[in-house]
C-alpha cells in the first residue's frame, strides 16, 4: 500500500514542483508533500500524521490507502479478557502511534458463544466480566473510527 501511495505522491511532486515555479504561494504544500513522502519512505503510514495536519490533508485529499482508518484486534487468552497482557498492550499502542483503533477479544469464546441462546450468552458474559461480545464489538468498531 505504502508504494502505491508514494507512486501517487511522487505524480503529485512533480506537478506541485511546476505550480511552485509560477506560485511561490505553494512552497508550504510541497514541503508538507516531501515530508509526507519521507514518512512513506521510512515505513510510517500516512494516518500517523495529526488529523488536521497539513500533511493528513494532502493524504486524504490524494486518497493515499495508508491514510485510511486501520482497525487492529489483539485475540486474547481467557486471561486477559478483562485485563490486557502485554501483547496485547503493545498492539493498542502501536495503533495509538498510528493514529488508528484497537480491541481485544478471545476468538474461542466467542465461538462458543455462537453456539448458545442470548440469555446463555449473557450468563456467561457476567460470568467472564465482558460488557460486550468481541463480535459486536468488531462489527461497530470500523464505523466508529473512520473519519
């Protein structure tokens, strides 16, 4: 994805450069192009950038996949469902970095869960300590992030 937006970026520099020359004007939107290429170019994606930054602006402008809403789930043991373990933690932060979301469920309860009746379900729910079911969770999450 990240090469594919820095193909597109590198179009764009080139335009913006020949727009520089007649418009000075437009000097600040091609240094927030150049570091938003840096950015690509060392691995960062463009949605780590502050919304309202003049570098988010162009990413969303240009339509860029790596300026789009990421939603990672940390599949967590049984453990961890109330309180989250280290990995999964470093998977929350890493989304925090990114400027994007994060949840974290156990898959083998929740295909258990697929299985039972709704008062099942929320038996053993209280039982586990979970206010919601990972699945509804996944399901909203996406809605809820994207900008």
């Amino acid at each position: 994805m990240a090469l594919a937006d820095l193909a597109s970026l590198q179009k764009r520099r080139d335009k913006l450069q020949r727009e520089v020359r007649v418009n000075p004007k437009e000097a600040a939107k091609l240094e927030a192009l150049d570091r938003l290429i840096a950015a690509l170019e060392a691995g960062q994606p463009a949605r780590s950038f502050a919304p309202g930054s003049p570098e988010a602006e162009l990413a969303r402008d240009a339509f860029l996949l790596t300026a789009k809403p990421m939603l990672y789930v940390a599949n967590v043991d049984e453990a961890q469902i109330t309180s989250l373990g280290p990995m999964a933690r470093a998977v929350f932060e890493h989304a925090a970095r990114e400027n994007s979301r994060a949840i974290a469920f156990n898959g083998k309860i929740e295909a258990e869960f697929a299985g039972m009746s709704d008062e099942d379900v929320a038996m053993f729910r209280a039982d586990y300590g979970i206010t919601s079911g990972g699945l509804d969770r996944l399901i909203v999450e996406p809605t809820i992030c994207s900008a």
